[in-house]
C-alpha cells in the first residue's frame, strides 16, 4: 500500500467521527469484501429515492445463491457444526464428556436413521409404536391441544415461574386439519368419527369465545379447580407424580375462562377412544411437523439448533465460536453509543413526561443488557454435563430420540415451577421455549430487560468485529437499535427495568404524547405496529449514535474511506443498514416485508433525502423519542 492510499484510509470524514476511528490497516480486507458485497447487492436502474430496498437489495438474488443474509450465516453455522459432529472432537473432554456425547448420538441417529414419518401414506405402525401414553400428552411436549399450557414469569414479578392456561392458538388447527386427513385413511374404525365429531365441537367452543383481549385470572391451583373441571390428573401427569401437595403453592395464570369451562365439561362426558385417537394422532402430528423435512447434516443440525439449544449452542461456543471477547467489547460499546443518544433523547423530552415517567425511562434504559448467545450465565461444566441428562438417545432410532427432545424439553421448561419457591434462577436460565426453528435474529425480553444475540448471527457478512465502525453501526447498529426500541413501544413501555409490569408504564402509555406519536406509525397498513415501531426508532437511534444529533449531510464534504470510493459515508450507512433485509422477499408473518420495512424506515429518517439528494417531500416524519427539529437546532448553536 502506497503512503497516499494509507493516508487517504486513515482520515475519516468529519470530526464528529474521530472518537470511532480504528487504526484500518488490519481492516481493509474485511472491509473491501464488505464493500464489494454491498456493491454487488446493488440494483441501479432503480432510483434510491423511490424504491430504496430494490437499489440496495435488487441484485441480491442474482449475486448471491442464498435466499437471504440469515440463510447465509445459518449455512456457515451448519457446515462448521457438521464438521464437529462428524470429527471425534471432544470425545474425552474432559469438561462435559455426556453432553457431547448424547449431542453426537442425536446427530448420528438423525443422518443414518432414515426412517421417517413425513409423507408416509399409512402410518399405523408408527403411530402404536412411537405414541403410547395419550394421557402423558403434555409431558410428551404436545401443546395446544384442548388448551394451551406454557411456564412463564408473573405479570408483576418477573422472577416468580407460574403457569399460564389459555385457549390453543388459531395456529393449531393445521394440526387439527392433518389429524382429521389421517383419521380418513382409518375411517372403518368407530371412533375415527368420534375424532371428527371432537375437533368440531373444539373449533366451535374457540370461535365462540375467543376475544380480543381476554381478562386474565391469577388462582392458586385450587381455585382454579374450583373454577374450572380441570382433572387432578392432568397436572399429576404434567408435573410429575408426587408433587400433589406442592400444587397449592403454585400459581396460575388463566385467560379464556368460558372455554376452558366449557371444553373441560364436554371432554368429562365425551367417550374416551375417540379422545385417545384424537391425541395419539395429535401427536403423531407434531413429531411429523417436528422432524426435518429432508434428513441431511445440515437440516439435522437446523433441527438440533431448535429443539436442543443448550446443546447446541454449548459445543459451538466452546470449539468453533472464536471472537466472544471482541465481538462482546465492539457491541457492548455499540450499545454504549446507543444507550448514551437515547440518554439525550430523553434530555429532550420530546413526550414530556413527568419527573417520575423520566426516572423511569432512564432506569430502564440503564438496566438494558445484552447477552451473547443464548446460553445461561452459569460456567460450571457439571450444569452442562447433566443439563440434558435425563433424556436417553440412542443412535439407531431417530424418531424416538426426537419424542425424548421434546418431553425434555418441557421437562426443563417445568423444571423450575416446583422448585425454591418456584423462583427464577438467573445463572441457569436461557431461552428455551416452544421453537420450530432457531433464532438467528437478535431478539428482546421484556421480563429479562435484555438483548440476546445469537451466536450465528456474529458472522460475516452481517457482523464481524475487525469491520470499520460505520459498518458495525449501520447494521448491527440499527438491529439492537430496533431492540432496544421495544422496550418502549406501546407493549414494552409497561415492563420496569425489572421486567415488572408497572403503573408508570401504563401511565406513559395512556399519556396524549405517546398516543399521538404512535399513531403516526400507522402508515402505510402494517403487519404488527410494535415492529414499526421498532423499525422507525431503531433507524433513527443507529443515525444519530453514529452521526451525532442534528447531522446534515448537506454541511458536509466528504473523503471517501479505502475501500469504498464512489459512496459518501452516509450514503454507505444506509447501504449497510439495508444489507439486514437484502434477500429474495419471502412472505414474512410477524413483521412487515422487507422491501416494505426498510422503505418506510429510510422514508421516516428525515436525513436520507438529504443524503443521497432526493427531492424532499413536506410531509412529516414519524418521530417518537428523537427530539424536534427546530429543537434541535437552536440548541446547537456553538460560537
Ligand atoms: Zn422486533
């Protein structure tokens, strides 16, 4: 490299950015690559003013053989586990030599049994010999049937574990739908027509008292009895045999009362074949949605990432995963930043909340953590070597290894409501709830107050910790940026920093300010108004975290960084910004599409029309937290 290029690397664009240079020479490889990939996502025979994903994101499916980004580093997560699996690396660790072990069984089983459910046209062999105990179902890891059943933290004490009942999710009823196409294939049986004659009176009972926002009861386990025909037996089955007089310590969260009531007083008098059809089929069902598609490494290893986490993520971060420490610092100091303009941001008041709201906002943003991986704080390797213990795979028998997984799964998940007072144990815990496929995205829990991100998602090209600072603050910037942001949207916004749902929340919540300024969000028509939300603030905290408050490009003049000559900084902000969503548009159910969600992003981002020279519209931007404009700049008058 020629002392002019080196110069022209080391400078960077504006003195506010000087506090986030890093010494580049180490960095142009990773940087270039970026750069070139960027470039090679680009679309230009669109105009970024018009249609900013389809510049950003057009040429992606041409450029690249992946469907998306996540597709990408998920694959380079597989490869490098089914390298491990196949290896005999860790076969005398020496720290948790089982966990290995029964990983490694699951693994062989998955891609040397071949036997499988899916597509089978008559499987009544499979189903009498892999569903035995229809009365065990929800111990067996069969949920949504009758009622839905899941352990979870108590509204106004994030630390307490209780059980929540409710009606089963609409989404269940594809099941149903399955079940009732297998129970044709046995329809000279009696009771097959017992089965169709149940999942319809279960259907009706749901339509008919679903609400909207159903009242939720808090009960001791015995008025919940009294309140509801719910067998003893039932809970003898899901919680273990011999814990009767522990029940009444346990405490229950209980929605959709009617149909509880209701569904429980028909099965007591419905005959008991069908019932016991309907669940082994319902079962049946579930192991056939469960398995992978096609058995190969990778699908095994997709598979192994959903349904054994802890597993999972254990072996890829003690012998694959190399950066935790520096990946850690550079996103600990990317949520500093963000942290730190939310800070100012609130200094602002924009919602002009009280003295009380304010303390409240600012702990809770204090309070945010984030965490890398999805594994427990817990270091000890006798916790990992016996976390998964009880479950007996074996290496010939794919599909009852699979049963095991999944009444493992609910045993852990059960395992700490009967125990200390059914406390939440903070160094053990780690999200393992209910998943047909891994997280790959970061993610936010209110109860927790925290920021997960996963380990698959700390690979290049979405993060990697030598990249220049504006690619690590574009990108991973405006993820955590987004969650954070749903600690105060109009759900988060009612947890404390505690993770307790608090009346000052709700006060917020209920204030004409913070009304008024997510109703702006409503349009266009969306998908889930949070992650709006969460979009909209997400970009701007990332903007202003890397740019400062205020910043207008049009002030500007800049030299371009090494390894990328015809974008200006902004311009390559919002290029990497965008590389998140870049893939070939899938339909997408919890947010709105890609192409959607970054449009409405940039378009809200007062500073992109300025940025890449659009012609600016009047309308106004949605803003909820970032202050006013004009605010804005009579505070920054310097001399
Ligand atoms: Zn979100």
């Amino acid at each position: 490299m020629n002392r002019a290029s080196l110069m022209g690397s080391l400078l960077l664009l504006c003195c506010c950015l000087v506090a986030l240079l890093i010494p580049i020479q180490a960095l142009v490889d990773i940087n270039v690559a970026t750069a070139n990939d960027i470039h090679s996502n680009l679309n230009r025979t669109t105009s970024p003013c018009t249609n900013f994903w389809n510049f950003a994101c057009g040429g992606f499916s041409s450029a690249s053989e992946y469907v998306d980004n996540f597709e990408r580093v998920e694959d380079q997560f597989a490869s490098a586990m089914v390298e491990f699996m196949e290896s005999h690396l860790g076969e005398n660790d020496t720290l948790a030599p089982r966990l290995i072990g029964q990983m490694r069984l699951y693994y062989k089983a998955c891609t040397e049994d071949m036997r499988k459910l899916h597509g089978n046209p008559r499987p009544e062999e499979l189903v009498n010999h892999w569903t035995v105990h229809p009365k065990k179902f929800l111990v067996d890891g069969l949920n949504g049937v009758f009622i839905d059943e899941r352990v979870d933290v108590a509204a106004n004490d994030s630390m307490r574990w209780l059980v929540q009942i409710k009606m089963p999710d609409p989404a269940a009823r594809y099941s149903d739908l399955r079940v009732l196409q297998l129970m044709r294939l046995y329809e000279e049986e009696w009771y097959t027509w017992g089965v169709f004659e149940l999942v319809e009176k279960m259907h009706q009972l749901q339509d008919e008292y679903r609400a909207q926002n159903p009242l939720v009861y808090t009960w001791s386990y015995s008025e919940l009895r009294r309140q509801i025909p719910i067998p003893h037996s039932f809970f003898i089955e899901l919680l273990g045999g011999n814990h009767t007089e522990e029940f009444d310590r346990l405490t229950f969260e209980v929605s959709d009362v009617e149909y509880l009531r209701e569904c429980f007083r028909f099965l007591r008098d419905f005959a008991r074949d069908p019932k016991d059809t309907y669940i082994r089929a319902r079962q049946y069902v579930l192991v056939e949605e469960s398995e992978p598609r096609e058995r190969n490494p990778r699908s095994c290893i997709h598979h192994m990432r959903a349904y054994l986490p802890l597993g999972m993520n254990y072996i890829y971060d003690r012998f694959i995963y190399q950066n935790r420490e520096q990946d850690a610092q550079k996103l600990q100091e990317i949520l500093s930043n963000l942290k730190a303009t939310f800070g100012k941001y609130l200094d602002a008041n924009r919602l002009q909340l009280t003295t009380d709201q304010l303390a409240y906002v600012r702990a809770k943003l204090k309070g945010i953590q984030i965490r890398i991986g999805n594994l427990p704080e817990e270091k000890s390797p006798e916790f990992y070597n016996n976390h998964y213990g009880s479950a007996n795979f074996t290496r010939t028998n794919f599909l009852a290894n699979l049963l095991e997984a999944l009444a493992l799964r609910t045993r852990l998940q059960n395992a700490g409501l009967l125990e200390r007072d059914s406390r939440v144990d903070l160094r053990h815990y780690y999200v393992n709830d209910n998943v047909r496929k891994a997280r790959t995205s970061p993610f936010y829990e209110n109860e927790r107050n925290t920021i997960t991100v996963p380990m698959e998602f700390l690979q290049w090209p979405l993060f990697d910790h030598r990249q220049h600072a504006i690619f690590q603050h574009s990108l991973v910037g405006a993820v955590m940026g987004h969650e954070m942001n749903h600690a105060f949207e109009q759900e988060g916004i009612l947890f404390e920093a505690a993770g307790n749902e608090s009346p000052v929340g709700l006060e917020i919540r209920e204030s004409q300010a913070f009304r008024d300024a997510i109703k702006c969000a409503e349009q266009p028509p969306f998908v889930s108004l949070k992650e709006r939300l969460a979009d909209l603030n997400g970009l701007q905290l990332a903007y202003d975290s890397f740019f400062g408050l205020d910043h207008d490009s049009r002030k500007f003049e800049y030299r371009p960084y090494a390894f990328e000559r015809q974008f200006t900084a902004p311009q390559l902000f919002h290029l990497s910004y965008a590389q998140f969503f870049c893939g070939s548009l899938p339909p997408v159910i919890a947010h709105d599409r890609d192409d959607e969600r970054v449009n409405v992003s940039v378009g809200n981002l007062r500073q992109f029309a300025y940025d890449f020279n659009c012609e600016t519209s009047h309308s106004t931007n949605c803003e909820m937290w970032r202050p006013r404009e004009e605010a804005n700049s009579n505070r920054n008058v310097h001399p």
